[in-house]
C-alpha cells in the first residue's frame, strides 16, 4: 500500500514525453566558452558560437529571414527546464554535435549562457526564456 501511495505522490513531477517530443534542450553551461555573435535583422534574433578541438567550431544561430518562419520560444521555470532532460554544451564534442545534428528531434532550444550563468538560476520560480536555434558545424577536414 505504502509503494502506491509514493508513487502517487510522484506523478506531477513525472517526465512528460508528449510535452517534448522532437525537442532537445542545450544548456549553454560552459558560459566562457560562447561568443555572441551581431544580432540580425531582427530586434530578438541572435547567434552563439564556440570553438571546439582540431580547429571545429558550432554556431547557434536564432535568426530568420522571412517574419513568418520566426523561430520559437518558451519560459519555463529552471524545475521544469531539468525535467526536459537538458544536454549540458560543456560536456560535447564534434561528434556528438554532430550526432545531434544527425538525430531525429529536430527542434533545439537553448538557454542562454547569460541566463545560465547569473545567480537567477537559484532563485524560486524564476523563468528563463529557451530560444529555439538552428545548429550549424565547420570543420577544417
């Protein structure tokens, strides 16, 4: 009886895959490592990029050209942002860019390092803007 009634009391806070499906979270963690990049046409549009080893780098960009195809957002409080089951950037390599590049979500979301790294983190209900970003790769091959 004592095990229904733990289980009970866990299914709010329980991962929810319909609330993401297709969607990985990046949490840019490594906040020295990400330089912002010049805003676009746009007020709110911007890009992040980062060296990687052998001269690689990633480019986060959250940016459009046609007002119609504006790229995505959500708040979410921090609870909520590590119940989605984030990737920590500091912890990727090429190739593991790469792999996600080549899985079948489609949508990435960031939180921005600026955010990550402020002391907001810690602060009850607080809520963080994730930008949904197109991810692109160079390689020196």
């Amino acid at each position: 009886m004592w095990k229904l009634i733990i289980l009970i009391a866990f299914i709010p806070f329980a991962y929810s895959p319909e609330d993401t499906q297709g969607e990985i979270v990046l949490i840019l963690d490594d906040c020295q490592n990400w330089r912002q990049g010049l805003k676009g046409k746009y007020p709110d549009a911007f890009s992040f990029s980062k060296s990687l080893e052998n001269h690689e780098s990633v480019g986060l960009i959250h940016g459009w050209l046609d007002p119609e195809k504006k790229l995505a957002s959500r708040i979410l409080t921090y609870t909520e942002l590590l119940r989605m089951n984030p990737i920590f950037t500091s912890e990727l390599s090429y190739s593991d860019w790469n792999d996600l590049l080549n899985s079948p979500k489609k949508k990435f979301y960031i939180l921005r390092p600026d955010d990550y790294c402020s002391k907001r983190r810690f602060e009850y209900r607080y809520e963080f803007t994730l930008y949904e970003v197109v991810i692109s790769l160079s390689s020196k091959e």
